[in-house]
C-alpha cells in the first residue's frame, strides 16, 4: 500500500474512532435527520466544523514539530498516553454499557435558524473537541511528518462520511443506535484502534 493512501487510512481510522460514541452532538444530528429537519445545514456545519478544527490541529502541532524537532517526542508521549486512555474508557464501557443507545427524543427544534445555532455551541462550546480534533488528531498527525495533511485529510472524510450517515441515514439507523448492543461493538472496535495507535505513537517517541 502506498504511503499516502495509508496515512490517508490511518486518518480515516483515527477520525472515526474520535467521532463515534454517544453524545449530545450525534443524538442532535440523528434527531434532525429522522424528523428531516434542516439536515443539509446540521451536516453540513459539523462536517466543515470538524475539518477547520482538524487543519487546526495538523497545522498548529505540525508546526510546533517543525519548529522544534524534540517536540515530537513530547507529543508522542503526551497523545499516545491520551490515546491510551480513550481506549481503556472505550473497553470499559464495553463491559460495563450503559442502560441505553443513542437516545433522539426530544423537543421539535422549531425553525432552521434554531437548530443551526444549537449545531454551532454543541460543536464550539465542547471543551472536549479541542482535546479531540485538535491536539489528539494533531499529534497522530504530526507522527506522520510530511504525510500529515494527507492523514488530515483522511480524518476530514470520516467526518464527513459519518454526520452524512447519521443525518440522511437517520431513519435506517435509529432502530440500529438505540441498540445498547450495537454501541458495545462500535465501543469495541474504537478501543482496539485506540490503543493500537496509543501503543504506536509511545513506541515512536
């Protein structure tokens, strides 16, 4: 496999193992789709929220890197130990699932304008995509030294390949991700990534 097509992987992989899991941000996107309200806005403003924030990160740490070779090391042993962690919490959760899925009851958003903006603070205002998209994204990437746009890129399309599932995929999927079983599997499948990549960017540091 060429380089960049597996850094391109890599990204994919990464990214989607950041984005999915239960939260206030996916149950929005889902109950929108399911009652087709404002979709193409929701999706539209989570997948090109994501992507300013993942350039973000591959800029600003890559930078950091360049500027400073040992920064690398820094990195790898601050996000490989982060990576680590998402991926003992995923584990555990696999053991220990929560009583529910992916829960999208709830009030009618009531206009465009509104569920436009309630999409913007549940991305902006999450103190928690910073550490995700950002640093932890951004210092995988920065493993990747000048392939890390490349990875960048890869994560941009998991992104948008999973809001445009949930928003216009909502109806098929909202019987599948209520399912505490099927969040056991995906919880599985993010803790195995997790801790593949954790292992791999402390080994390199």
């Amino acid at each position: 496999m060429p380089a960049s097509l597996s850094a391109a992987a890599a990204g994919f992989g990464t990214g989607l193992s950041l984005i999915v899991a239960i939260g206030a941000q996916n149950a929005f996107v889902l109950r929108q789709g399911i009652r087709r309200d404002a979709v193409l806005a929701v999706v539209g403003i989570c997948a090109l929220s994501d992507a300013l924030l993942i350039a973000l990160g591959v800029g600003g740490v890559g930078a950091v890197v360049v500027a400073w070779p040992g920064a690398l090391t820094l990195v790898g042993w601050i996000g490989g130990g982060f990576l680590l962690c998402y991926g003992v919490l995923a584990a555990r959760r696999v053991f220990r699932p929560a009583e529910a899925g992916l829960r999208t009851e709830g009030d009618a958003t009531g206009s465009r304008k509104r569920a436009v903006l309630t999409c913007l603070a549940m991305t902006w205002l999450n103190p928690h995509v910073y550490l995700d998209t950002v640093f932890l994204l951004g210092s995988v990437a920065a493993d990747r030294g000048p392939l890390r746009w490349t990875f960048g890129l890869g994560a941009v399309l998991a992104s948008l390949c999973w809001f445009a599932a949930l928003g216009f995929g909502a109806r098929l999927l909202s019987r599948f991700l209520a399912r505490p079983t099927a969040w056991r599997v995906l919880d599985g499948l993010v803790a195995a990534t997790m801790v593949a990549l954790g292992a791999t960017l402390v080994a390199g540091a």
